[in-house]
C-alpha cells in the first residue's frame, strides 16, 4: 500500500460524530462546547471532510478537506470568520497531526484516539515567531451517541 493511502486509511477511525468540550487559553475558565462530524466525501476514501461547530461566539465553526494533494497529505481549513489556511498533515495508528509554519502565526496540532475509538485527546500550539511556543486550542471528542 502506497505511504500516503497508509495514512489516509489511519485517519478512518476519525469518521462518525462527535461531541467536543474545548478550552482555549484566550478564553480563561470557559468550557466551549460543540460538536463535529469526520466523513469521507462520496466515491471513495481519497478526501476526509471535517465539519466542528462551536457553542462560543468567540470561537469559529470550520470545515476542513483532508486529502492527497501535490503527493502528500495536506489539509485545506475554512473558517467562519474567513480564515483560509493550508496544513501539513500526518497520520499513524491513534494518532494524527497537522501544522503550518508561517511567518506570522505557526501552528502545530496533535489528536490521540484513546478508549478503543470512543474518546480523542487534541492538543494544540501556536508560535508567533517560529522560536516560542504557547498553548492554543485544546480538544476532548468523544464519540456521539
């Protein structure tokens, strides 16, 4: 099996729904709730299609294509507030991961699957000048019933 459908094929475990709890440091002692759905687009398992929504104002529903392109896994996100960004990304058995360096704000994501496919531990961190590092984003999923 080619590297790259490899990996395509480890981020399966992702599809189905999911509720989400998030804390982000921006927003001290709020607990942000929503949900998200990880599908792959019609006609085969080439493209994963993320949907999250969030119960904060503050923070952006997205939608993110996961898939091969230019031969390797990249990840095109689109948010509500307009935001367009492009990711690497990577996958293995329970985990996978994405990140962008750019000169402005670098970001680097982990996502654990744990309790036999049923909960996702995410972590992620953002650097403004590529040398310091800060907590961002941090996800719990777990599977929706």
């Amino acid at each position: 099996m080619d590297p790259l459908d490899a990996q395509l094929e480890h981020l399966s475990v992702l599809t189905g729904a999911w509720a989400s709890e998030a804390r982000h440091p921006m927003l001290p002692g709020d607990v942000i709730r929503g949900r998200a759905t990880f599908e792959w687009l019609d006609g085969g398992r080439r493209f994963l299609v993320w949907r999250a929504h969030h119960e904060h104002p503050d923070v952006p529903d997205g939608i993110s294509v996961i898939g091969v392109t230019e031969d390797e896994l990249r990840m095109h996100y689109f948010g509500s507030r307009g935001v367009h960004r492009l990711y690497s990304v990577s996958a293995g058995p329970g985990t996978w991961r994405f990140w962008r360096n750019a000169p402005d704000l670098s970001q680097r994501f982990v996502g654990t699957v744990t309790d036999g496919g049923e909960t996702m531990v995410c972590r992620g961190e953002m650097s403004r000048d590529g040398d310091e590092w800060e907590e961002d984003l941090e996800l719990t999923y777990r599977r929706a019933t």
